[in-house]
C-alpha cells in the first residue's frame, strides 16, 4: 500500500505589530516587499490580454482579478503602517499626503510617491541612521489605499475607498450598478502614476487599480 508523502504547512504571517511587539494590530492589507514592474505596466498587460468588451446582459465567467505585490506604488491618499522594531515612538500609521510625502517624529517629511512600500522603508531607515538610531529595522505595510472613482451612468456616481482585487464590476456594483441609459459595453478606465495617464476601453473583468477613474458612457437609443 502507497502512503503519501508529508505534507508541508505554512504559518500565517504575523502582521508588523506583532512582530515588534508580540501584540496584534488588527489585519491591515500587506503588500509584498520584492518584485517590479509598476502599475502602467501591469494595468498594459491586463487591458492587451483582455478579450473584447462584453455585450449587454454577459452572464459568462470574468477575468480573475488580481492582486497587489511589490510593484504597487504609492501615492497621495494611500495610509500607512510604519514599523521602527523597538522604537515605539515612531512606529505609527501615516497618511500620505496632497505633497506626496509623509511626516514622521525625527526626520520630518519623507517623499513616498511613486515609490514601494520597500523602497519607502529603505529611505525611512537610512534617514534615522544619519545621526538618529544605529542600525534602524524599518518596515512599511498599506493599511488602506487610496480611493477610486467612478463617474457618468451608475446610480451613484463618486468617490469610493478601494479594496484588493476590485474590478470594473464590482466598481460598478459600489456605485448603485448601471443607470437606464448606461452603454454598459462601452467602459474607460483612465490609470494614473508618475510616468503620466493611460486610457482604455476595457471588460467589466478588468482589474482596478487604486487611484483609478471609471467612467460609464450614455447609449442613445
């Protein structure tokens, strides 16, 4: 008779206050701290190898959404969880601002946009190192990001917060679903970083970004 062989099981990660401090801090979204790739180049990706946009009353299967890692860039509206290991002072959630930066005890304002929560971390601990603390131990988590927006035919058009792995869709659904008059076939997402803007016409499937505008066209018949 055949057994199988042992199975491997994996710990579920402690969030950054328990690690500090052996004490939970709730369960923020975390995001990866290695990788690339930036978020023009993942929402390209997604909008090349989507299929074509969906016609009226589609029932099929969507496209899996995806979700954030270690590309993910930071950007005004984005609140953060900033770990300083055994420096209870400076550990503490920080908005980032309309400037882009966020403002920490010691070292003042800190540039986070367009960068990742690694390379946030990396620039937090080499300012505290000038002249501050020995050998800082930094880590940065989004504790929420920033919101999306949705506008033309949807019942409730306006500002909403974002959650991992949003589509198109479930934007829509946010925002009270489509009005009588929506092209429900027709919607433009417009994607926004550093490197400029980006507009397409994409399937409800579409993952979102945060930051993101979805705009819903008017039929006229």
């Amino acid at each position: 008779m055949q057994t199988s062989g042992p199975v491997a099981m994996t710990q579920p990660r402690a969030d950054l206050d328990s690690m500090a401090y052996g004490q939970p801090y709730g369960a923020p979204q975390p995001v990866a701290v290695a990788g690339g790739g930036g978020a023009i180049s993942a929402l390209t990706s997604s909008f090349a190898s989507a299929p074509a946009p969906m016609p009226v009353g589609y029932t099929g299967p969507m496209a899996a959404p995806v979700r954030y890692d270690a590309s993910y860039h930071l950007d005004a509206g984005d609140k953060l969880r900033v770990v300083v290991y055994g420096q209870e002072g400076l550990t503490n959630s920080y908005a980032i601002d309309a400037g882009g930066s966020i403002t920490m005890p010691l070292i003042g304002a800190v540039p986070a946009r367009g960068r990742t929560p690694a390379g946030l971390a990396g620039e937090i601990a080499a300012r505290l190192r000038n002249g501050y603390i020995r050998e800082p131990s930094v880590a940065v988590e989004v504790e929420s990001y920033r919101p999306f927006f949705i506008l033309g035919e949807v019942s409730a058009p306006g500002q909403y917060p974002y959650v991992p792995n949003m589509t198109v869709e479930s934007a829509v659904a946010i925002a009270g679903g489509f009005s009588p008059r929506a092209k429900r076939d027709v919607v433009t997402v417009t994607h926004t970083e550093a490197g400029g803007a980006m507009r397409a016409v994409v399937p409800l499937g579409t993952p979102l970004n945060p930051g993101d505008t979805v705009f819903v066209g008017e039929r006229w018949f």
